[in-house]
C-alpha cells in the first residue's frame, strides 16, 4: 500500500514533451486570470467597453495637451 511501481515488464508512462506541458501550464495560467478578473461581474463584455473608452478618453486628453488661455468662464449672476 502506498507505493505504486509499474507491473513488471509493462513500462512507465510516456511523460509529456516540455514544450506541451509548458503550453498547458501557460493556458491554464491565462484561464485563471480571466476567471479571477471576472469574478463578481454579471456582464464582462459591457466592463470591458467601459474600460476601454475610459483609456480612449484619457489617451485623447493626453494627446490635446492644456486647454487653451480662457477656456471656461464663470459669471456669477
């Protein structure tokens, strides 16, 4: 009990080829970052839109540079 060698004259299971099992260990990996990342949302498709608009937004806000010399007045009426 215990230990489990092979049946003699059967010989041992053939191990994965290194490139495969690092193949599987790299999808399993990116698997459970997606489930982590998703974790408590409902709808990831509509996250991932507003995520990506909000990056959208910011690059363009980036890019225009200061507004320019009197952009917005206030008046106090």
């Amino acid at each position: 009990m215990g230990l489990c060698f092979p049946c003699p004259g059967e010989s041992a299971p053939p191990s994965p080829d290194l490139e495969e099992k690092r193949a599987k260990l790299a999808e399993a990996a990116e698997r459970r970052q997606k489930e982590a990342a998703s974790r408590g949302i409902l709808d990831v498709q509509s996250v991932e839109k507003k995520r990506k608009r909000k990056e959208e937004i910011e690059r363009q806000m980036a890019t225009s540079g200061p507004p320019p010399e009197g952009g917005l007045r206030w008046t106090v009426s």
